[in-house]
C-alpha cells in the first residue's frame, strides 16, 4: 500500500472530528468529499487506513470517531504509530 499524504490524512480527520462536534453525527463519505474537496475514493481509501490503524470504526459506509478521543489523541496515536515504524 503506498504511504499516506499526512496533509490529506489530517484533513479527513478534522473533518469528521469536526463534523461531529457540530451536527451530533459523523459524516458521511459524500459529505467529506464535499467539505474537503478529496475525491470520494481517496476519502473511501484512507478512511479504511484510519479504521485499519484503530482510530475510527468504519464500515465503508459509516465514520465512528470514538466520542472520548480528540483530534489530539488521535495525533497522538499516529505519532505513536509512525514512531514505532
């Protein structure tokens, strides 16, 4: 798998953090695609990369961010990740 543009990594989970935070519900892929301007599959592709890291649950449907975590621990963890690689 090739590695991850952290720019866009970011975006998408600020999005969705975000989204959350303002509408009590997480986005929908769609609705990433149209606050990010990322294409629907990159968003799809990197969503599964978030899911298969543990910091969401997604189903190639649904986004669930852990209510508990921030974008701060999410961050954290990844740093955490990239570190031990």
């Amino acid at each position: 798998m090739r590695k991850k543009n952290p720019e866009l990594y970011q975006a998408i989970k600020t999005y969705v953090e975000r989204h959350y935070e303002k509408d009590g519900r997480s986005p929908t892929v769609r609705e990433i695609e149209a606050g990010t301007g990322i294409t629907r599959p990159t968003v799809q592709r990197y969503l599964t990369a978030m899911r298969e890291s543990g910091e969401i649950e997604y189903n190639g449907v649904s986004v669930i961010i852990p209510r508990r975590e921030c974008i701060q621990t999410l961050n954290r963890k990844l740093r955490q990740k990239r570190a031990q690689n």
